[in-house]
C-alpha cells in the first residue's frame, strides 16, 4: 500500500480562506487536487464551482498520466 500526503496552502480571498490542496505520493508525484472552504460556502454557488475548478485538474492529472504513461 502506497502512503500518500497532502500539502496544504490557506489562500485568503474576498470570500474568506480558502484551502489550496496537493496530494502527492511516496515518490513526489502529484495524485491529485482540491480546493476547500470553510462549511459557511457549504451547497453555494461558490462550493460548486471550486468543486468543479478542482475537479477539471484531477481530470487534467488523469489525461497527463495517460499521455507519459
């Protein structure tokens, strides 16, 4: 079973402190992304499009690793 982390940097924004996320394996390489807020953005229209920024990078990571693979 591999170990991962997950290296994590407060941004503040008008809309309060956001959390920019990397997950990254053992070996350095980067297996994933998110991007988090504080529960007040909870089913906003503000969640949902961090949800879907993050979302399109883990989709790029996955194209990336079929590409070099």
């Amino acid at each position: 079973m591999s170990r991962h982390h997950c290296l994590t940097k407060k941004v503040a924004t008008e809309f309060g402190t956001l959390y920019a996320q990397i997950d990254v394996d053992e070996n350095g390489k980067i297996s994933g992304i998110s991007v988090s807020s504080h529960s007040k953005h909870e089913d906003t229209a503000v969640e949902r499009a961090l949800s879907a920024l993050a979302q399109a990078f883990r989709d790029m990571i996955d194209e990336i690793r079929v590409i070099w693979s």
